[in-house]
C-alpha cells in the first residue's frame, strides 16, 4: 500500500484483481492483472506491485504460499 497513489480525481468505487506467486526470497514468480474497472487505477495497482517487489523473505510459518497462486484486489480509497 505505501506504493499505490490513485490520483484523487479517479472515481470512487473503482477496483483491480491482481494475481501473483511469490518465491521463497519474495520475487515475483508471476504476476498478472485479472481484472480492473479503470485502466488508470490498473495502472496505479500495476506499479505499486512493481514499485513493491521483491517483498523480502517468506516466512518460515508462512511457507505454504510459495509458489502458490495469490489473489488481491486493490480498491479506489477516494
């Protein structure tokens, strides 16, 4: 989150699906945009991930998620 900036004047309400798998060492393994309701905000969500990866380790107990399918949306906070 502290890399998404939505510009202020974008409509509220708007959304992207994002879809990635995360490496052990928290790189990107993949990543795709699924969905989105405005191109300017998927663009905004696309370079918060980017701006944000590698996210740094996975943790030990958190190790179930490597290289598994990860989904989140990213919602318009105006």
């Amino acid at each position: 989150m502290d890399h998404w900036a939505v510009d202020e004047d974008s409509a509220s309400g708007q959304s992207v699906v994002i879809r990635f798998r995360l490496a052990e060492d928290g790189s990107l393994l993949t990543y795709k945009l699924v969905s989105f309701s405005s191109r300017r905000v998927a663009n905004a969500a696309d370079l918060a991930v980017r701006h944000a990866a590698p996210f740094g380790p996975v943790p030990q107990n958190a190790s179930c998620i490597i290289g598994r399918s990860i989904e989140v949306q990213f919602e318009n906070p105006y």
